[in-house]
C-alpha cells in the first residue's frame, strides 16, 4: 500500500515524521491503520497499540523535532492573553495560547503542520506565530479551564420567534455545529423573519452590534462581547468565499443559506474600519421578487396609471427615486406583468437581485467588457421585445436607450432623480436631445416608501394643531378628513409601523405632453398641463395614504418633507391645477406680481429689490435663509423665488426641496443664484426643480430678463394695465 493514500489522519504530521527518521516503516505504519480503522488520531493509535506512550511522543516531538512541548496542567495565563484570542476561535481551531508579547505569540496545538492556522493566527494578533506541541485532550480541558464550556453565544437572547431552520451548503447538523456557526444562523435567520433588507454588524469599542434594517430604519438585534469579533467576521467570510486571511482591503462576496425550505442569496460587503471589520449582508429573497402591483399595495388609482405605464409596447418608462425607494421591485412587478412565452424580455442589471423564471437577465461585468450601455448593443440583436436597463447612469447608455425606444422596444430603466420634472432636466443635463427623448419617453414614475401604520394597534384619532392644516388639502383633493395614531404592540415591536407602501408621482406623456417638450417648453408650463391632466405629486399622493390609515403625516414628513406645511386656507390655492401667478391673477388682476428674494447679504437684497422695483414695477419680499423664507409663504402669494445657495440655517437647494414636495408651492417659478458655474452644481439645481439659474456677478440687465422670462407675460399684462 502506498503510503498516506487512500487515508489522512488529523495528525499526521507525526506518522509522516516517524517514517521519515525511519522510526516507523510503511507497513508497520498500513498495519497500524488497518488495525485501529476506526481512530483519526495517530497518538490515539499508538497509544492503544502500546507502540509509543504519551511521554515518548512528547520527548519525540521536543527532541528530536525540536519543538517545544507545553504542559498545559500548569498554564496560568494572564485575562490579556485570553482575551487576545477569542474562546470560539480556540475551540474551532483546538488551540490554546501559551504566552505573548509585543512581537510574538506561542500557540499549543496537536497538529504541528498547519500553515493554514498559523496565517490565520498571524492576522488574528499581527504577531509572529511561535507553535507549540500538545496533546488534543489536553488543549481541550485547557480551553474548558481558561473560557469555559460554552462561549457567551450560547446564553445570548435575540428577541423573535425562532420556529425557523436555517443552514448553509456543506454545513453539520446543527447539534454538531460550533457555537459560532450557530451564532451566525441564528442572526441570518432572525433578520430574514424579521423581514430585513440588510444586516449590519459593526465593531464598537467595547462590544460587536447586530442590527437590522427593517423597514428602512435600523433597529438592534443583539450587542455581543468583542471578543467575539473575529470569529464572528471569519464565519461570514467563509460562507461568502471571501479571504479569511485578508482584513486591511474591502472585499464583496455572496452566499446561500436554506431558510425554512427555500434558498436565500446574500451579497455580502466586509470593509475594515478603525476599530474592526464592519459586515453589511444584504438579504434577497426570491419570493419578494414574484410580486405584483396588488401585494405592493398600490391604491387603485395610482395601479391605473401604472397599468398604463407598463402597457406601451415601445418607448422609455423610467422609475425614478433615491436608493431605497424600490424602484426595483417596481421594476419587476411590472416584469411579471409582462412576462409570458409571446415576449423576449431581456435584462441588464448590476447586480441581479433576483432571478426571475422566463427571463434573460445579464449580470454587469466590466472586466468581462459588460456595461449596461455594451449589453445594451448586444440585446438589440437579440430581437427582445422588453428591454430592462438597471440603471440609465451615463449619457451613452441613455442615448442607446433612446434608440432602442424609437426603433420598436420598450425600455424599463431607473434614474436617480427626486421627481418626474427633475428627470427631464436631468436627461437635458446628459445631453440628451430633447427632441427625441420627447418622443420616446412614454412615462416616468417617481417614487418613495413610507412605514405602514401596525394594523393591529392602529386607531383613528382627532387631527392635532398640524394636521389640522392639512384639511382643506384633503378636501381639495375629494378625500374625507381621516387621520389615525398607533400605540404599538409585540406585532410592530412596539414601533407603531409594520411593513411599508409606496408613495407615487406618475405622469404619463400624451401627444400635447410631447408636443410641448419636443419644442423645449419650460418646465412650468410642463407641470401646468400635467395639473389640468389630474397629476398628483408625492406630497399629494400621500394624502390619500393618510385618510385610509395607511401611514400617517409624521412618517410622510420623514421621507418626503421635513418642513411645517403651508396651510391651505392661507395660500388659497392648495391643490389646484393653476400655478401661483394664474391663481393670483384671478383673485386682483391689478394686484403686481409680488417676488421672494431669499439672500443672506443685505446689500445683495436691497440692490435687487431696487431694481425689480423701479424696471419691473414688482413687488418684493425679503428673507434672510431659507426658514424665514417658508415662513414668508406662509402669509404671502408669491409668484416668484429669487434665491441664493449658500445660506445659513436652510440653503437654497433644501429650500426649493420643500417648495417641489408641497402641493402649495410646488408650481412657483424659482431662479436660483449660485457663485459657481460649475456643471455639476448646474445639476443639483436643475434635479432639485430650479426653473432657471445666474451666476454670481450678474448684472441688473441680465437679472431683469430672467425674471420676466419666467413671469407669465399675460399676467404681468393685466397687472400693468
């Protein structure tokens, strides 16, 4: 029999020395196995063979290897060297440390030949790694001696309901498992029931943190000891296939775990930080994939207006939204929708998030050559009728996008933006035509997710001083005043929320729509016809979510606005389909156009008052930021904002934020005034809903034309006369 080949024994190492100094042959060596075919241990079989005592073996090892031999009885080690290496590590790897200091560490193990612990060791401590012999059973006792029988894992409590099985391919039966692998199952296990979209495991400077984001809030699971630290990453990175040994780069990895009976993906992203690795494993569950616009709780409104997104045959439909505001799973309610054996639907996403059956989906792989804008070429060669772009991030993948909209394909794709207008600019912005992207733009959805009110401890209740504002709003708006609070319960983990639901903007282009955009129309007048079409914004759709108990405002402030809203009976003209200029207008047609300039230097505000004053006849209301400018609307019809950027307290991006989230404001023209002209702050302005913009210094001349641009010439017509 040849020698070590059909057998490997956990310590092997000293067979192959025994043979090696010619202390052993190979068929005493074959004989030994034969005879003790059941043992894993060498000195284990030499022992019961009476062939060599445990004395023998440790002289053997320390004189003739010349390697130390540690009598682990008498180790009395300091708490510093026990807590340097963590108790589940030591089990895991049956190894105990002997000694440290600044430089080196000595380790006592039974298998004297593993490399592989050894850089482990090395990167665990940052020390050179000094191996000692001992025997199996010793380090053991040593180790129930020095941790004790079972790490802190095994006492922790993590709050839920643990009727769950979880478990990764090539793992032991969970009575088998090692503390530390039970550990990570059970938080995986508990983030997928709880319903999570990612995990977080972060090291503090006294313990490690679990949390969990549920609902798009991150909420903890459970506070571990530090030492727990490294075992618990080195766990997740095994089961990612990521480098155990690499802790000082960022490294991206996936796994699968069986949940309850059904797989799991996780795409996992370790990064070191100052005080230890940080984990995030995003959780993709297949299942949330089949969904449809229904199970989104879409209301049936907005699910019409959705039907007839989705419905067109060619053209760009784009989701639009901030990262978390599932666009994604928008996407692929549609796709499911669309799917069945008369469509060729193809996919480009980076990543694929989940995999859908009837689908040809392509991962991005720019190593490979594979962008959205290359696989975008190639699929136009693959006769596809759906044509799905995970993202439109450049101008090229837009302009291919284009041209396979206009050449009989319809296109899904998502775009950063924070509404349907700030889209448009933005496809300006990327130096789209906007001849063309008038004519193959079909729809765009805007879109965000608001927390659900618990419908087990969800009761109505009487509008407080500011939801009593929003009265004449929901009126307006056709909806019966309703509002509703939640005193929380064990079914929302006493948080008042369960779940979430989406909050939409849809406009969708009709011939005039594209009429208009085809001849560069500004966007006020875009956003008017919208109006006289019924489009609704976020902030209005969301009523709608409040008076059915769905949310509450305090949740739509979190997500859409973050500002007291302009009362409806003071601005008189909330929900209405006509801009500010037009409503004021009608009120005093002799009444002059009144104009906020928001600046934060008092000589800038009074020279261009002067000016709008005297060449305009306007007139004009100051304010300071941009709070003291809401608090302005909150009195005044104002028919145009000047405002700076860079201003205390509110700029004037944040500021005009608020005005575009608020049905009361969102149609007043706003001229923004920056001191850059750079091209990317061109776009800040243009996505957030600047109307126009000047650079700092301007002159009286320039300024005078902008503002009569953006004033209705009819209206400052029937005030002058």
């Amino acid at each position: 029999m040849e020698f070590g080949k059909n057998r490997r024994l956990a310590d092997q190492w000293l067979p192959d020395a025994l043979i090696n100094i010619k202390l052993l042959t190979h068929a005493e060596y074959s004989e030994l196995l034969g005879r003790f075919s059941n043992e894993n241990s060498f000195i284990d079989i030499l022992a019961k063979s009476q062939l060599m005592t445990r004395s023998q073996v440790a002289d053997f090892v320390e004189n003739i290897l010349q390697i130390p031999y540690s009598k682990l009885d008498t180790l009395k080690p300091s708490k510093e060297l026990i807590a340097e290496i963590p108790g589940e590590f030591c089990r895991e790897a049956k190894i105990i440390p002997t000694f440290s200091d600044s430089s080196e560490i000595h380790i006592a193990t039974s298998n004297l030949l593993d490399l592989k612990l050894e850089r482990r060791i090395r990167f665990l401590t940052g020390k050179m790694v000094i191996t000692e012999f001992a025997f199996q059973e010793d380090i053991l006792k040593a180790i129930a001696k020095l941790y004790g029988t079972a790490e802190p894992t095994e006492k922790l409590t993590i709050h839920g309901n643990k009727e769950y099985e979880i478990r990764v391919d090539g793992d032991l039966a969970s009575e088998e498992q090692s503390p530390i692998v039970r550990l990570v199952n059970r938080i995986i296990g508990e983030g997928i029931f709880q319903g999570a979209s990612d995990i977080h495991i972060e090291a503090k400077q006294e313990q490690v943190l679990a949390r969990v984001r549920i609902d798009g809030i991150l909420q903890n699971l459970v506070e571990l000891p530090k030492s727990q630290h490294s075992a618990l990453i080195g766990r997740i990175k095994i089961i990612s296939h990521l480098d155990i040994a690499e802790s000082r780069k960022p490294q991206d990895g996936k796994a699968r775990v069986n949940y309850n009976g059904h797989d799991i993906d996780l795409r996992v992203s370790v990064v070191p930080t100052s005080l230890g690795e940080k984990v995030v494993i995003r959780i993709l569950d297949n299942r949330k994939a089949q969904i449809s616009f229904e199970q989104m709780g879409v209301p049936a409104r907005n699910r019409s207006l959705m039907d007839r997104a989705f419905d067109f045959k060619e053209g760009i439909v784009l989701v639009t939204g901030p990262t978390g505001s599932g666009k994604s799973t928008t996407l692929y309610a549609a796709l499911n929708k669309m799917r069945s054996t008369a469509n060729n639907i193809m996919t480009i996403e980076d990543p694929i998030e989940y995999r859908l059956e009837g689908i040809n989906q392509v991962q991005v792989n720019r190593k490979a050559g594979i962008t959205f804008a290359t696989a975008l070429r190639s699929f136009l060669r693959q006769d596809p009728d759906v044509i799905l772009v995970g993202e439109i991030r450049d101008s090229e993948t837009a302009e291919i996008a284009i041209q396979a909209a206009l050449t009989g394909h319809l296109v899904l794709s998502t775009l950063h933006t924070n509404g349907t207008f700030a889209t448009l600019t933005r496809l300006q912005d990327m130096g789209i035509d906007f001849v063309q992207a008038a004519e193959s733009l079909q729809a765009i959805v805007a879109q965000r997710l608001v927390r659900r009110l618990c419908s087990q401890c969800k009761v109505e209740k009487k509008p407080d001083k500011l939801e009593a504002k929003l009265i004449p709003m929901i009126k307006k708006l056709g909806y019966e005043p309703a509002f509703y609070e939640t005193e929380g319960c064990s079914h929302c983990n006493f948080s008042g929320y369960k779940g979430r639901v989406g909050v939409y903007e849809i406009l969708i282009f009709d011939n005039d729509m594209k009429t208009l955009l085809s001849k560069e129309a500004n966007l006020l007048e875009a956003r008017r016809i919208a109006r006289e079409r019924g489009f609704r914004n976020l902030y209005e759709d969301a009523m709608g979510l409040i008076v059915d108990g769905v949310t509450d405002y305090r949740e739509i402030m979190r997500v859409i606005n973050t500002d007291t809203p302009i009362s409806v009976e003071d601005r008189g003209n909330t929900g209405s389909s006509q801009p500010a200029a037009e409503a004021a207008k009608e009120s005093d047609p002799t009444t002059p156009p009144k104009i906020l300039v928001v600046e934060d230097e008092r000589v800038q505000r009074t020279m261009a008052r002067r000016a709008l004053e005297k060449k305009i006849g306007v007139t004009v209301v100051e304010a300071e930021d941009g709070l003291e400018a809401l608090e302005v609307l909150e009195h005044e019809k104002i028919d145009l904002i000047i405002s700076d950027v860079l201003m205390p307290r509110m700029d004037g991006l944040e500021f005009i934020q608020h005005l575009r989230f608020n049905a009361a404001t969102a149609d007043i023209p706003v001229l923004i005034v920056t001191a850059s002209d750079e091209e990317d702050n061109e776009k800040k302005m243009r996505e957030v809903g600047a109307d126009d913009y000047l650079v700092k210094p301007y002159t009286t001349k320039v300024l005078l034309e902008r503002v009569r641009r953006l004033l209705d010439d009819k209206v400052m017509n029937a005030r002058q006369e």
